[in-house]
C-alpha cells in the first residue's frame, strides 16, 4: 500500500491512510502499520541522508496535520459545538503528548549518545511525524460515526 509519492513530494495520502485505519480498525488490528506505512519513504533514506530524511518526515507530519484540521472541520460543520470542542481538545493534547516524548527522546539522545546533530534531528522529525499520525488515528476513530 503507497502513502506517499516520491521523497522529494512527500506527504500523506489521506483517501489512503483513511482505508488503511478503517481495515485495521474493522479487523480489531492496531493502526500502527498504517502510520508507518506513511513515512516508509523517508525511513529509506540512509544515515546519511539524514537531513533529507527529517525534512521528508516534516512534510508527513504536515500532511497529518492537514488531515487533522480537515477531520476536526468536518466534526465541526456536523457535530454540535460540544463535540467540536470535545475533539479538538482531545487532539491538542494528543498531539502534545506525543510531541513531550519526541523532546524526551531528543534530550536524552544529546545528553547521553554520540550521534550527531542530523541524526538526532532525523529522529526527532520521525518521532514527531508519529505523534502527528497518532493523533490523526485516534481522532478518525473517535470521529467515524460522525455524518
């Protein structure tokens, strides 16, 4: 399954992840696979492509977080206000805690582990783009029902 077109044009094909989290989901799967799957692109670039891996790992997490702010519009346009609010309280502090442990891992990495600068931030980013895809998960799910 593709989620992504080249690594120059990265980025989540959401129709896509979308598929991918309701199989998982139907199949009483985890949807892990279906996140990692949009960042395989940019997993394949070697150490050395370090720097080039982060930005492609940016630019998947901006493209969870399209899909983010496309799925909390939609529960805002056919939700009632309490279930908007509900959401996108829900998704900000999902988000946030992911984002608390990519910082935890990044710290830890500078405080205790040789690698360089771009490696670090090449984990980073692909921890971040995680957090992203998470969140995005657990609001598709959350918000399924809504019409």
């Amino acid at each position: 399954m593709a989620f992504m077109a080249a690594p120059a044009m990265a980025g989540v094909d959401l129709a896509a992840a979308d598929a991918c989290i309701q199989g998982r989901i139907e199949a009483g799967k985890p949807v892990l696979e279906c996140i990692e799957a949009a960042s395989a692109d940019c997993a394949a670039n070697g150490p050395e492509a370090s720097s080039t891996a982060a930005v492609c790992f940016r630019e998947v997490r901006d493209g969870w977080s399209a899909g983010i702010k496309g799925l909390l519009d939609k529960v805002g346009a056919t939700g009632s206000d309490d279930i908007a609010t509900i959401a996108a309280i829900e998704v900000k502090y999902d988000i946030l805690t992911g984002l608390l442990q990519c910082d935890r891992m990044e710290e830890l990495a500078k405080a205790v582990s040789d690698q360089s600068a771009e490696v670090i931030l090449r984990q980073k980013s692909q921890c971040e783009a995680a957090a992203s895809g998470n969140a995005y998960a657990r609001l598709f799910w959350r918000s399924r029902d809504v019409k």
